[in-house]
C-alpha cells in the first residue's frame, strides 16, 4: 500500500472517530488521589465536563449543609480553572464558609433564583459560558430531558456541572423521576470529627459519602475529611477531601459464642 493511500486512511479513520465521539474532546477527571476511590470512579476520577447529583437525608433535603459543604469541596480545584457560578434557591450561602473549606471565594459568582425552572435555565447559561469552570445549583428534582439539557450545555465549554438536591423551604416533597443523565449519584450525611493526635475540640469536617449511581463505574460508600492544608492558590495537596475510611467492604465482626448462665 502506498503513502498516500495509508495517510488517507489514517485521516479517514479519524474522522470516523469524531464522528463517533460527537465532536468532543477528550473526556478528563478530577482524581481523589486514593485508589479506594478512583478505582470505582471512570477513568481514575470524578468526570469533569459532566454534571453530578448531591443529596442528603433527613433536614439536610431543607438545609442542604452537608451536601453543600461537600459539593465546594468537590468544585474547589475547579477554581483554578476559571469561574464557578453558584444558583441557589435561597440567598443562605456564606462565602467566609467556603474559604475555610479551601474555595477560592473571589472566583465564585452567586445568583439566586426564583424558582426551579429559573435555576435549570440559569445552570445550562452559565454552563454554556466561556470562563466557567463549574456550576452549582439547587433543585428538589429533575427530569431526564432537563438532565440531558444540562449534559449538552456541559460539552459545550467542557465544564462541569453539580446539582444539589434541595426543597429549600420545606412543605410537601415532590415525587422523584425515574431515570437520570447525571454522571454520578452521591447521598452525603455529617459525621462526627475527630481531633488530631494531642489536640482538643473539633476536628475537620467529616461526611460519609454514598455513591448511589455512577455510569461505567462502581458503588460504594466511604468516610471523607476535609484536608485543612488544601489552598486553592499553590499547594502540595491533591485534593481537598482525604479518604478516612472505605465503608463499603466492612466484613462483620465475628459472632461470638452464647454463654448460658450457670
């Protein structure tokens, strides 16, 4: 076979790829830095230029503390990238909070919405927008052609979208949709802190963490931290959270032999 023959197959091959890869560029991850978890996780991390569903249980569906302290957590490498635009239901986000938990607050963009519908719309705007790293938003639900409404408005830019589940006034919940576009499903509760070896009163803040859904990965649920030595400006640290424990393979203690009294 001659040169130009292998050349023009070459180039027919690549076009047949973009075809195929829908004009995206190359996916890229957002790696935990432990294997426990990047092992579930495609491609060896969080899927960036995708969005990812944060829930909690109990007050947090009202309040949202958790998953939300968890989700700046997630977004706070993104930060370096560019803008991280942030659209709540309720005007109760603190940016001295934000910074404690390694969030660059100068790059963050807040805009309050009045209703669901108005957040989605915002959300795939902002996503759709050249300088945005990532996307926040608050909804209690979201249907399947809304989920796929985001993912496009993701690939557009490359950037990455995280909505947090939330009836930020409480009332009667709403009925869930089946079925989802969301990259990753995650249910975050509060755990209790620890405080260091030879200090006193509270530790960082800790979560368990439940990944409920991951598309081309696997479950599990683990105990994460926040890594106080995270900055967003120049550090040594991977990622802001640290992996305490891996919950998700706990063997049962062994059952102990009856003792009947004499």
């Amino acid at each position: 076979m001659s040169d130009f023959r292998i050349r023009g197959l070459a180039t027919l091959k690549a076009k047949i790829a973009a075809i195929e890869a829908g004009g995206r560029s190359e996916p890229k991850f957002l790696p935990f830095g432990d294997e426990r978890i990047d092992g579930c996780l495609p491609g060896g991390g969080l899927p960036l230029g995708r969005w990812h569903e944060i829930g909690g249980t109990g007050i947090e569906v009202e309040t949202a503390a958790a998953p939300t302290a968890f989700t700046a957590l997630l977004a706070a490498p993104l930060t370096q990238q560019g803008e991280v635009v942030w659209v709540l239901r309720r005007d109760d986000l603190s940016a001295p909070g934000l910074l404690g938990l390694g969030f660059a607050p100068e790059r963050l963009i807040q805009v309050c919405a009045r209703d669901e519908a108005e957040a989605l719309s915002v959300m795939e705007d902002a996503l759709a927008t050249v300088g945005v790293a990532a996307v926040v938003g608050e909804t209690e639900v979201i249907d399947l052609t809304a989920g796929r409404r985001l993912q496009l408005a993701c690939e557009k830019q490359g950037a990455t979208g995280f909505l947090i589940h939330r009836r930020p006034y409480g009332g009667q919940a709403r009925r869930e949709t089946t079925g989802s576009a969301a990259a990753t499903r995650w249910r975050i509760a509060s755990a209790p802190s620890e405080p260091r070896a030879g200090e006193f009163g509270l530790g960082a803040p800790r979560f368990v963490a439940e990944l409920e859904r991951c598309r081309g990965g696997r479950t599990g649920a683990w105990l994460f931290e926040a890594t106080d030595a995270y900055c967003w400006e120049k550090t040594d640290v991977a990622h802001p959270l640290r992996l305490v424990a891996d919950l998700g393979d706990r063997q049962l203690a062994p059952a102990q032999p009856l003792r009947l009294a004499g």
